[in-house]
C-alpha cells in the first residue's frame, strides 16, 4: 500500500522531516533524507499498531492531490512510501 509522505528538506544544521497526512499524528525525522525515508517506516508501523490496538478503523492511503494544497505543508516535497500491510492482518 503507498502512502503519500510530505518531505520538509533539512541541511548541515536542520534534520529532515516527514509528515504522513493520512495517518494523524504520523511524522519522523532524520539527520539525512534516507534516514528520514527508513525513520517514516517505522512511524508508520508503530501508529498503525497503536491506531489498530485502539479499535480505530484501519488509515487508509489518499492520494498526493488531496493534500497537497494543505496550507501546512506548502513548502514541503511529496512522494509516496511503499508499506507491507500484511501483518496487520491475521489470515
């Protein structure tokens, strides 16, 4: 499943951020973008647990377009993340 993720780009003195719309409360960071990018996995993970453990309903991706013109991440990058659902799920 692909998640949209908004990049906020760091620098020598600034880490990364990323931010994960469809899924509330979802952001990490990193020192540099690949560690931002493998940091989100684990936020993703660990929030989707924690909103499933809750008895909320399962955050289902939405597209780059539906968010992009969130005032809050006007400055930000967009891309998509792939995350393995699976084991979420009891088959």
């Amino acid at each position: 499943m692909r998640y949209p993720i908004a990049i906020e780009l760091g620098d020598e003195r600034y880490a990364y951020g990323v931010v994960v719309p469809d899924i509330e409360g979802c952001f990490s960071a990193g020192d540099t973008l690949d560690e931002a990018l493998i940091n989100v996995h684990e936020a993703i993970d660990m929030m989707i647990e924690l909103i499933l453990e809750d008895g909320k309903p399962f955050p289902m991706p939405t597209s780059i377009e539906k968010n992009i013109n969130d005032p809050d991440l006007k400055w930000f990058v967009w891309t998509t993340v792939d995350v393995d659902i699976s084991r979420f799920y009891c088959f």
